[in-house]
C-alpha cells in the first residue's frame, strides 16, 4: 500500500518537509526518498493539465469566499463512525457523483492524468484498506479531504498520520478554526477548485462528498455551497470510536515520518477532537433549515439500510429511485458475508463522562431497531469459465499485439502492461469474484501471451530493417528481444504487467460502488 501522499505534487511535499526543516531518523530516509520519486512522477503526468487549467480556476476563484451553487450531499461523522459505508451506499445512486482515489490522489490533474494515473495504481493499490478489510481500489469512492491535503497541504491529515508532533498545528485545518486569513481562502479556494473538477462533466448529477472532517465545518460548506447543501451525519457507540481511531493510528504508522506517541496520548487526543467536532456539528447543524440535515446510528443503517436510507432521502428532499434502489440492493449484496470489527459493547455507565454524554445526544444509550432482511440476489459463480475465459483472452491479445505490430511497424512495448490488467479484468469479470487460484492463471496466462506474442511481434515491427538473409532476421530478432527485455522501462511493463493480472484477479469485489 503506498502512501496516501505518494501522488501529491513536489511543491505539496515541499510544503510538507520544509515546515519544520530537520533531518528525520534514518529509519524514514527510504519512505521519503520513495515518496518523492513517485511523486515527481505524477507531477510531471499531471504538470500540462495543472498549467492549462490554472488560470480559469485563479479567475473562477478569486473571491476570497468562492461559491459553488449546486446540489450536494455531504456525508458527516467522526472517523470510524461508519462514513464510509454510507459513502458507498450512496455512491451507488446513479444521480450522485463522488471522488475516487484516483482523483483525490492526484488532485492537481484532470481528466487525461487521472485516467493514465488509474493504471499506473493498480499494480500498487491494495484490495481493501490497511486500517480494515473494506475493499478499495483506484477507481473507489474516497474522501475529498486527500485532495485538498495532495494539492498544497490544506487538511488536517499531516498532522493525524505524517507528523503527529505537530497535530496541533494541522488539527486547525479539522474545525477551520485559528487559521490566518490566507490559510482560510487557500481551504476555501482548493475546496471549491476541486469540487468545480469533479462536476465539470458531471450534468446534473448531484455532488457527494465525505470527509469526517467536514463535520466541524458545515457553516463554511454552507457558505460555499449555498442553500442546496444537503447533511447525513452517521453516528456510531462512542467507546467503539474512540478505540477504532486508535487501532487505525497504530496501523497507519508506515504513513508516519516520526514515531509514533504513545497509545494513551493517541487516546486523549481523540476524545478530546471527537467529542469537540460532534458538538461543533450540533451546534451548526441548528443554523441550517430542518430539511437540510438529516440524522442516522450505524447500527440502525446495518439493521435496516434501506429503511434507513428512504428517511434520510425523504428528510432532505433527495429523489429516491427504482435504478437507485437496485444500487443499494447490489452493494448490500456484495458486502453481506463482511463482518465490522466490534469488540465487547461497555455500558453507558462505564464510559468517560465526554463520550456519556456524546453517546445520549445521539441516542446510543438505546438499543438498535428491529432488524430487517434484505432479499439479495444470488449471481451464479464459475470459475472454470473465468480460467477459460484467461486463456481465450491471453491467445486473442497476442495475436492483437501481433497484428498490431504488422500494420504499424511498432511493438508497442507500454501494451505489455495493459495486457496484464486486461487478462485480470477479464477472470474476474467472468467469475463474479476473485481469488488466489484465478490470480495465478492469470499470471500464467500473462507469461504464455508473452511467449506467444513477443517473437512474431518483434519480427514484424523490426524485421524490415536487418539486412542479410531471412536466417540472419530471425536472428537478429531473437537478439532484439533479448536485448530489449534488460531495458529498464520493458521491464518495468513486464513485472508490473505480471503483478497487475495477479492482483486485479484476485480482487474480491468487482465492481466499486456505483459503477
């Protein structure tokens, strides 16, 4: 799993390191070292697109309080409180649009980057995610809040996993509260800047958004957004929170560039954000018109998510449709056998007096409603069709490479990369589900295409320019493959070819929500 700032452009780092100039243990010299090689890459992919779009966005957002009036819903609710389910689920209504990791990860690109950035990811991004087992991928929905932190450093996320010696400074950036006038309108601007991206070529799809730490900051999402704001706020057992975002601090640490502080400081530094972020959010909440904000416990959303979600859609005057239903039922269906990690429930009496009085304001000191069974439809599985479906498709690519080669005159070296996603795609599609075994067929089947398809394309791309005998082309042909497979780039597309078909075949999830 690379890191969450591995796309973030050079001057984002350079805002990052040069805060606080020291020269870090030698134990975090290699993650940074890797960080800003990567890093320089996309830079340079999303550098051309960066300089095209940046003087509309400077005059499109001048104002030191930009707006942005359309239709949004913001998902609220401290971290570990169940956003992201809801963020999937609604990502699933088609009449929503909202950030994938791609486009938060390289947030200073645009349409051409994100899409070459998405198959750069895909032999480096995890199934699920490291905190937990919630499936990801470069094409899954995320949190705005990694763009504004990737384009220049305007997030509290620094301060929470990078450098937690300076939590406090970052953490200004979670309640937007003690910033200097330009810490303010560069949030207020890379906010808006973003958000204008992701609904650029979107019609009149409806914007959803989730960042836990938007819920300290729903007066400034109504500023910009105006009155088409649209607030869920999931709530989840407090005593459950507070030891989810410690075990998280804990296994986020390979995102850290100093150690770690101890457990309980992480402890008393979360209760005491948690526990101000919920009553910041109540307090603004009531500044909003009643059917501006709407309300809903994890547990009441895991024991009746449609119910749940038709009293939120209704509250907030969203549309609720037959194809948005389908969605929910398909991503309920997806993740029914997914088990959330909940230790042993204490008893109201047994929590800190914050989190007490947190738990009876949002009404978990009651039990969860009824739960209500979903009918979830059942797609058959083959895997012995996805394996055949492998090969078909390794056989077929090298003869496209082939041909391709033929009428070019070009072998097309980057392709080898391509055919190894392809060949991934394909077993998984065909399966429904991936795993190990469907993995490793796809691997294989990389390799044969490889081996069907390098020598004749080689011959036909290059063939043409040897002299001498047909004997002599054969052979200068077989010296061109062997001489181009220790060039540093061909074997970068070879290796990363080969992992991509592993890796995208053994994917559990085949789809990400709303696709």
């Amino acid at each position: 799993m690379p890191h969450f700032m591995a796309l973030a452009s050079l001057d984002a780092w350079a805002r990052l390191l040069f805060r606080r100039p020291r020269l870090p243990q030698p134990r975090y010299l290699l993650r940074i070292a890797l960080n800003l090689a990567i890093s320089y890459i996309g830079t340079c992919v999303t550098l051309p697109e960066r300089l095209i779009l940046m003087p509309y966005l400077f005059v499109r957002f001048r104002s030191p309080r930009p707006t942005l009036h359309r239709p949004v819903v913001v998902i609220a609710g401290y971290f570990r409180s169940g956003t992201t389910h809801l963020h999937y689920l609604l990502s699933c209504d088609p009449n929503m649009r909202t950030p994938r990791w791609v486009q938060v990860s390289a947030p200073s690109g645009f349409v051409l980057s994100w899409a070459l950035v998405r198959w750069m990811m895909v032999p480096f991004v995890s199934n699920s995610r490291p905190q937990d087992d919630v499936a990801m991928g470069p094409e899954w929905p995320s949190e705005d809040d990694f763009a504004l932190n990737n384009w220049n450093l305007a997030s509290s996320l620094p301060g929470r996993f990078i450098y937690h010696s300076q939590h406090e400074h970052y953490d200004r950036f979670h309640f937007l509260e003690n910033l200097s006038e330009r810490e303010l309108v560069r949030w207020r601007r890379t906010q808006a800047a973003f958000c204008w991206k992701l609904m650029a070529f979107a019609g009149k799809r409806t914007l959803l958004l989730k960042s836990p730490s938007h819920t300290a900051r729903l007066r400034e999402l109504s500023a910009l957004f105006g009155p088409q704001l649209r607030v869920i706020h999931i709530s989840r057992e407090p005593d459950a929170v507070v030891r989810s975002n410690v075990r998280m601090a804990e296994r986020l640490e390979p995102y850290a560039l100093e150690p770690l502080p101890g457990q309980e400081e992480i402890r008393r530094r979360v209760i005491d954000e948690y526990v101000r972020t919920e009553e910041k959010f109540l307090a603004e909440a009531s500044q909003l018109p009643a059917n501006s904000v709407a309300q809903v416990r994890f547990e009441d959303l895991i024991a009746d998510p449609l119910g749940q979600l038709r009293r939120c859609y209704d509250q907030l005057g969203l549309e609720w449709t037959d194809s948005a239903e389908r969605g929910f039922r398909r991503y309920l269906a997806s993740v029914k056998d997914y088990k959330p990690r909940h230790g042993a429930k204490p008893s109201t009496d047994d929590l800190d007096p914050e989190l007490r009085a947190l738990a009876h304001k949002f009404g978990h000191d009651r039990p969860a409603i009824e739960h209500v069974p979903i009918e979830h439809e059942v797609r058959p599985r083959s895997e012995r069709r996805a394996i055949a479906a492998i090969w078909i498709a390794a056989v077929v690519l090298a003869a496209a490479w082939v041909g391709l080669a033929w009428l070019a005159k070009d072998r097309f070296d980057p392709l080898i990369w391509a055919f190894g996603i392809l060949l991934g795609y394909v077993g998984v599609r065909v399966a429904g589900r991936g795993s190990m075994r469907l993995g490793a067929m796809a691997s294989a089947a990389f390799v044969v295409l490889l081996l069907l398809g390098a020598y004749p394309a080689t011959y036909l791309a290059y063939a043409h320019k040897y002299e001498g005998t047909q004997a002599d082309r054969l052979y200068h042909t077989w010296l061109a493959i062997k001489g181009n497979a220790q060039v540093a780039n061909n074997m970068m597309f070879i290796i990363f070819g080969f992992v991509s078909a592993f890796r995208v075949a053994t994917r559990k999830h085949v789809r990400p929500p709303g696709a």
